[in-house]
C-alpha cells in the first residue's frame, strides 16, 4: 500500500488537472482521458475521498485488470468491497 501512496504522490498534480479540466468542462472524453492517465492508486485515493466511482473509471478498471500488479489487485479489491458496501457510489462527480 505504501508503493500506491508513493506512486499518487509523484503523478497527483497531473491526475487533479485532469480531473479539475473534466469537472469544468464537463465532457466525457477529458473525462476519459483524464481516467486513462490515472494508475490503480490514484483512482482508489480519489474514490475514497469523493465517495463517487464514475462508470469510465469503472470501465478503465476492467480493462486493465489483467495487467495490474499484487499490489494494484489489492486497491481494485479493495475499491470493490467498498463499492459493495456501499461506501462508494457509483455515479458522476460534481
């Protein structure tokens, strides 16, 4: 878990920005793009913090789980559970 925190905090200003230009622009291919451009821990870190899943993201998760590593497995498992739980919801951010 701690590779995950290192990883998010060298790449969080570019995955905000994206996220920041998403939000205002409200288009789903900044969207897009800006989910493609996040790793595992990235999108669990703001998952977690907003509450909200968006359906890309959610996408962009299955697609790539085959290449994820133990560590990356571990944060979708996790971000899953929490999704089960209902902790996470599934929807768009504001």
């Amino acid at each position: 878990m701690a590779d995950l925190i290192k990883k998010c905090e060298s790449d969080v200003s570019s995955c905000c920005n994206g996220l920041a230009r998403s939000r205002a622009t409200g288009a789903a291919e900044c969207l897009h793009s800006a989910t493609i451009s996040m790793t595992v821990g990235e999108l669990f870190l703001e998952s977690v913090s907003s509450g909200v899943i968006t359906p890309a993201e959610l996408d962009w998760v299955v697609a790539q789980q085959a290449s994820f590593s133990r560590v990356e497995e571990a944060a979708a498992l996790r971000l899953g559970r929490l999704l089960d739980q209902g902790d996470i919801q599934f929807g768009c951010r504001l």
